[in-house]
C-alpha cells in the first residue's frame, strides 16, 4: 500500500470513528444549543459571532 493510500484510509477511519461517536452523543442526549455555546464563549472569551 503506497503512503498516499494509507493516510488516505487512516484519515477516513478517524472520521467514521468521530461520526460514530456523534451519533452516539446524540441518541444519549449529550448535545446543546449551538446558540447556547455562541453566547457562553462570547461572555467567557469575548468572542463575537
């Protein structure tokens, strides 16, 4: 396998392994607000969006 090839199969492993990992957040309820966190790192971090 030629380096390209396996950084290529890495990278989509990691990805598949970051998607599963969301979807379990989801069905578990581990998830808020985007708008939530927006106002949240704009107070603590005077981050403006």
């Amino acid at each position: 396998m030629k380096m390209e090839e396996y950084r290529e199969k890495i990278l989509k492993e990691d990805i598949e392994k970051h998607l599963l990992k969301a979807e379990d957040d989801i069905q578990n309820g581990k998830v808020r607000d985007a708008r939530e966190i927006f106002k949240e790192w704009k107070a603590k971090y005077g981050i403006k969006f």
